[in-house]
C-alpha cells in the first residue's frame, strides 16, 4: 500500500493534487464507489490510476473506443505502470500475452470495452483476478439522454453482481442532470458518492462571430495562431474535405477527418495530428473522443453544434494542458434551420428534447452577456461575476433604438408578400438591381432602396436579430422566406420601439479586442521550447508514440524556465516522474547544455 501523493510524484512528477482529485481517492481507497463529474482535462484519469496503483491486484477500466484505450495505456506505459488493454483489433498472441501478465499479476491497470467484457470468455474469468477497482469511464455512454449513447454500456450494471463489493468509480465530462441520475441508478452508485467539480475552463477562451465570409475570418485567425495544433468542426463530409483542400492549397498542413473514410486512413491522419506532423484537423464531430492531445490550441465551430453538451466537450479538446487556448463559433441562422432540419427525422419525444437543447445553444450563440456565464447555468453552476475572458466581456455591445431599421425590413417582407428571404429583403433596401430582384419586380416597390445608409451586411445582421427576437419569423418549409409574427405589426404601426445591438464590422471588433498577451516569463526563452519541442518529436517518431506522451507543452515549457543542468534538477521539472527522467533525461540535457553552450 502506497500514499497516493508518493505515487503522483514519483510515477507523474507531478507536486499536488488537485482539491477533488484528492478527495475522490481517499473515498474510494476506503472501499466506496464514487460518480466523477469534471470537464475534459479536469483530470479524471489520476482519480482511478493513483488508487490502482496504491493498493495491489488489478483495475478494471472500461471504456468505449480503442483510440482512447491505446492513448491512455501508452501514457501509462511512459511512466512506468504496468498497462495493457484488450480488444478485437489484437492477434491472438497479444490477447494471449495480457491473459498471462494478468495470471502472473504482473499488471495494474487493463483496459477493456464492455463488448470485449461482456462478449466471451472473460466474463467468467474476473472473479479470479483479483480485482481491487473497476472504473468505467466516459460514464455518460450509458445513458439515452446523452449524446454519445452505447446500448452496450447499459450491460455493465451487471459487474456489481459479477465483482461484488468492489467499489466502483465511473467518470464523465457531461454533467446533465438527466444524465448523472441514470449513471447512478444504472451502476447502483449513491447520491452521497457523487463528485462535481466546477466545470469551468478559465483558460478557453469565448467567442463567436457572424456566419459571413466564414472562410476570410478563418484566415485572419490562422494569422495569429501559426504552427499551433487546433481543430475546425464542419457539419458535413463534404464540408471537411472541402475546407481541408482550401487550406492545403494555402500552404497550411490541414487534413479532413470524418466517419466516410476508411479505418486506416482515419488512423493516419490522426497519428499525423499527435504527432504534430499536420497541424489543422477539419473534422466533423466523428473525431474527437478519446483523443488525449494536450497541446490543441484552437478550436473553430464551423456550424452551430445541436447542443451545449456536445459543444462543450468540443471546444474542451483544446488547451487540456491548461495553457491559454481560443474558441470560435460561427452562427448564422441557416445553420439552425439545418439543425432543425434533421431534428425532422427524430421520434416526437426526442423532437421536443432536442429542439429544447438546440434552443440553449441558440442562446448562447446569440448571447448578449458573459458566454461563459451562460455555458456554466447550463451544467447548473452560477458564475459570482462576468469571466472576463469572452468576446462579450471584452466588447459588451452597445445597443441603440432599432425601430427605423425594424419598420423598414418589416415593411419590405410585408410588400413581398412575404415570399423573399432575408437575403433578398436586404438587397430590396439596398436598391440592389440584381437578377433575383428584378425578375419578381420588387425594384417597383416602395421599401426598393430605402435602406441604402446601411450595408449589406449590416442588414443581414439585423435581420438575423429580428428573427432572433421574435419580431419575424423564417418559413423554414418555404425556402427560408420570411413572414410577419404577431410582434410585428405594433412595430410596423410605430406603436412599440426596439432595441438593437449596434453592427460592428469584424475590423472593428478585432481592434477593440484586446491583444493577445505576450508569453509569461516563466514560459522561458521560446527559442529553448522550440529546440525541446524538436528533441520530443525526434523521440515520439522514434518510439512511434504521440509527442504528448513523452512529455506535454506544459513541461517542456517549465523545463525552458528551470533549464535543468542535472538529472536531479531534470527531476524538478513538472511532469517529470521517475521513468520518464530515467528514460528521457538524458537526452533533454544534453539538448540543453549544447544549447547553453552556443552561447545564446
Ligand atoms: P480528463 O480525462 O479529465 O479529460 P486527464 O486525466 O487527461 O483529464 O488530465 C488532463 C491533464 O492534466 C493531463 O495532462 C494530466 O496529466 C494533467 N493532470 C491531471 N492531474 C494533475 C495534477 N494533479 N497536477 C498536474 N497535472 C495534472
Ligand atoms: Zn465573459
């Protein structure tokens, strides 16, 4: 039996816990079972590998996808621990081989999927193994409600039978409460054994922008995010592929990832995105679970997500090391209406669920207030003050008295015959003579380019906030013409003002944003960080395992700062436990003394 905060030093290097991962480990030590809630990158991994490795025998671990599976025994096995896993895409030898570590009681920690579990002859085999915890992770799986449902994750209710007594500890990054109550009952957990830290991730940052010019926007970001890893989540197929072309052909190392492509090219292009070879991933939602990749620094919706969940653990890929990282959302109301669309093909009951989570992500995208505020009410948390770090906190719109331009969009959809889009209502306004204007003979009306003092754009994104707020309404069945509500007419008669949030070009909110901060001092010399991130790519090709394993941006940062001259200084750097000084240590020294040496 060892202390848990031996065993994170030793086998981590990692100094303290963090205040729940403590907790969770003493309780379960004691013998209780035990339901994590923490976001992505909260940590939940050391909540079941330190108590597996205090105490002796073996820790179940289940978990849903073998992408996840190898990562997490390939960190493990970096530091040292006594790893392995079991699944369908194994030799028979392989498999052989972990059936007889697991005899000879030569392993710590197995993971395994539940169909793996549950699927032959290793049901009856667990009671002989001297099981000390079981963990399943990704704990959600089990759950209709939640959007990563497993019908085979329902079976592992079953292992209480199976193992009694054996305290068991789930773990997941969804904290719907819908969700927490199935987990619980499923797995016959306690109410008193739920674990919940705070769901915020101060080092995201917030922000969304208008749908128009997506890709021009795209660009601008890529400007101030050179050579850094991150992710662009597209709707479609089609629309990975294409944005991964645009981008290749601008020079830019991008590649598309989507559930259309064969196996092993899904395997190589994202072994090439760990390794840091290909540094924009264009995915749609198919990719991303499981993967472990620290050092992601972006993350950019393309489209608007279904749900704040599913957004949530999106955007939470990025900056798991706990390093400062950007989010983007791009949100125009024709990617609703697409989300609407295949809200069509769900049972009435699902219908009205989903249509509810969509609405909250509506809200979100539209947000005139602190986003995160927003995201955090939504896993039922309360912010005491704005977080400061959102686009809203850092520009807070102005609003002003809407009802002119109000009056004048309205009055154009009303002399339409509400059969014109919001497009066409805008280029009417404008005195546009285009084509698609003309032949319905709208330049004959009388709203024909009387909004000629606003753009084009600002039009569009007025528009979008009328619909927005109720004052008119998109005919999502008539190809997205717009139609008079209920609100409309007072506005019309001059009887009722509205409030609009003033158009600011995104130059204009670009130049009131504030400039992204200059490393920290304790961040070291960027050139050192370069030369170790070079020394940690060479040693990940060599190994054939993702540079994050060998050691995350966050430590090779810390060892820049500390720029250790001997292996007990090397030892002193965070992230750097036993094995991986031993194994490593050598090397990084050696970088860093020819490093001192050319005298910068
Ligand atoms: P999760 O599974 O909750 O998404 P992980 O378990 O992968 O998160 O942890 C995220 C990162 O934080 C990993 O790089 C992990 O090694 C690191 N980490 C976890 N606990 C600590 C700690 N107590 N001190 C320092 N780093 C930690
Ligand atoms: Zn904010």
């Amino acid at each position: 039996m060892y202390e848990p905060l031996e065993i994170l030093k030793r086998v981590y290097g990692y100094e303290r816990f963090h205040p729940l991962q403590e907790k969770v480990i003493s309780h379960v030590l004691d013998g209780h079972d035990a339901l994590v809630l923490m976001p992505t990158g909260g940590g939940k991994s050391i909540c079941f590998q330190v108590p597996a490795l205090c105490r002796d025998g073996l820790t179940l671990v289940i978990s849903p996808l073998v992408a996840l599976m190898r990562d997490q025994v390939e960190a493990l096995k970096a530091n040292g621990v006594a790893a392995a896993l079991i699944n369908s895409t194994q030799t028979l030898e392989e498999a052989d081989q972990v059936l007889q570590d697991i005899a000879g009681k030569r392993l710590k920690l197995l993971y395994i999927s539940p169909e793996k579990l549950f699927g032959g002859f290793i049901t009856g085999r667990l009671s002989q193994w001297n099981i000390n915890l079981i963990a399943v992770d990704e704990a959600h799986c089990i759950s209709f409600w939640g959007h990563d449902f497993r019908p085979e994750y329902t079976k592992l209710g079953r292992l209480r039978e199976l193992l009694p007594g054996i305290p068991l500890i789930a773990l997941t990054a969804t904290a719907d409460p819908a969700i927490r109550r199935d987990i619980l009952a499923q797995l016959s957990i306690d109410e008193n054994s739920v674990f919940q830290s705070s769901f915020d991730r101060p080092n995201l940052h917030l922000s969304v922008l208008p749908g128009q010019k997506r890709f021009e926007r795209l660009q601008e970001f890529l400007k101030t995010h050179r050579n850094q890893a991150g992710i662009v989540y597209c709707l479609s197929r089609a629309g990975t592929e294409d944005l991964a072309g645009k981008l290749s052909r601008l020079g830019y190392k991008a590649d598309a990832y989507h559930a259309g492509m064969s196996t092993e090219a899904r395997h190589r292009i994202q072994d090439a995105f760990l390794k840091d070879e290909m540094t924009i991933m264009c995915a749609t939602v198919a990719f991303g679970m499981g993967i472990d990749k620290s050092n992601v620094r972006w993350v950019i919706h393309w489209n608007l997500p279904k749900n704040l969940e599913g957004f949530y653990q999106e955007i939470g890929r990025a900056g798991r090391d706990g390093l400062p990282s950007d989010t983007l959302l791009f949100y125009s109301y024709a990617d609703v209406v697409q989300q609407l669309k295949f809200l069509d093909e769900a049972s009435p009951e699902r219908r009205e669920l989903l249509t509810a989570k969509l609405d909250r992500m509506k809200q979100y995208a539209e947000a005139m207030i602190c986003r995160r505020r927003i995201l955090l009410s939504y896993f039922g948390e309360t912010l005491e003050e704005d977080c400061g770090h959102c686009d809203v906190c850092e520009n807070p719109p102005e609003t002003f008295d809407g009802s002119v331009v109000a009056q004048k969009l309205l009055s154009a959809v009303y002399r339409t015959g509400e059969r014109a889009t919001l497009r066409h209502c805008a280029l009417i306004l404008r005195g546009s003579h285009a084509q698609e204007i003309v032949e319905p003979g709208w330049h004959d009306l009388k709203t024909f380019g009387v909004g000629r003092e606003l753009k084009f754009e600002e039009w569009m994104e007025y528009g979008s906030q009328l619909i927005n707020a109720g004052y008119v309404s998109v005919a999502y069945d008539r190809g997205m013409t717009l139609q008079l509500t209920p609100l409309s007419r007072p506005v019309l008669k001059g009887e009722k003002s509205v409030p609009l949030v003033k158009f600011r070009s995104f130059e204009e909110k670009k130049a009131a944003a504030p400039q992204p901060k200059p490393a920290a001092a304790d961040d070291g010399d960027p050139e050192l960080v370069e030369l170790l991130k070079a020394v940690r790519k060479k040693l990940a090709d060599e190994h054939e395992i993702p540079a994050y394993v060998i050691f995350s941006d966050k430590t090779l940062k810390d060892m820049a700062s500390k720029v250790p001259k001997s292996s007990l200084e090397f030892r002193q750097v965070h992230g750097v436990g036993e094995v991986k000084a031993e194994s490593y240590g050598p090397i990084f020294l050696r970088a860093i003394k020819e490093w001192l040496g050319t005298g910068s």
